[in-house]
C-alpha cells in the first residue's frame, strides 16, 4: 500500500491514496490551518471505524443476516500531553435488519475487533476500544 501527501499551503496537506483518491486535511485556526480540511487524527478515527463497519457487515451478509443499514458512532478521548494519541475509543454500533440475532451481531463485532481489522487492533495497543450495540428492525 502507497500513498503521498502534498504541502498546500499553511497547515494544509493533500493526500492521495494509492488508488488514486485524495483527502484535504486542515489544521485548526490556532494552529495556523483554515480550518479546510479534516484534521489528520480525524481521519484516523473516520478510518478505523469505516475498517471495522466494513467488517461487521461483510460478516453479517456473510452469515445471511437480513442486514440493511449500519452506522458506528464513534467517541474517543485522547492524551493531553504529546504525542496526543487516542487513549480511549468507543465504537456504539446501530445495525439495522430483519430479524436481527443479538448473538449474531454480537459475534460479528468481536470477530471484527479481534481477528479482521486491522486498524482497530492496531490502535488496542495504545488506546482502551470498547464496543456496544443496539438493534432495530427494519
């Protein structure tokens, strides 16, 4: 996996994946950024929970669960002292389905968190991630 990421202007920066799609990522006014742009540490966070949504999904289908929409929101705290890494990430997915197994859900959460996704495990050795769910019919 490639990518590059470009200096615009300022607190600035283009990143351009290796598939060819790009990201503005901005610092705060008070950092000297126009406030453009993500900030870096939020695409970070926008990653790991679109890496594990992903993998919940996929397993669900997988598994034939009647599944139609999902969405993680995502609460996390970071250190207050550099290097500002995340400490604490909370993952509260709403699954929407018919039928929908809270085992089935469940397993797929966990499968995803300690055997698929590769960000979120990666992120576990610094950072406390917990994860909660709730059901809705469709």
């Amino acid at each position: 996996m490639k990518a590059r990421i470009k200096w615009v202007e300022d607190a600035c920066f283009v990143g351009e994946s290796g598939s060819g799609h790009a990201i503005v990522m901005d610092g705060a006014p008070e950092g000297g950024g126009r406030n453009i742009g993500m900030r870096p540490m939020e695409t970070v966070l926008l990653g790991v929970g679109a890496c594990t949504a992903y993998d919940v999904v996929h397993i669900l289908k997988k598994s034939r669960a009647a599944i139609s929409d999902c969405s993680v929101d995502i609460d996390s705290e970071r250190a207050t002292e550099d290097p500002k890494i995340f400490t604490r990430i909370h993952f509260h997915f709403v699954i929407t389905g018919k039928d929908l197994k809270p085992r089935q859900v469940d397993r797929a959460i966990h499968l995803s968190a300690e055997k698929y996704c590769s960000a979120s495990i990666m992120l576990a050795k610094s950072a406390t991630i917990t994860h909660d769910y709730e059901i809705r019919e469709a």
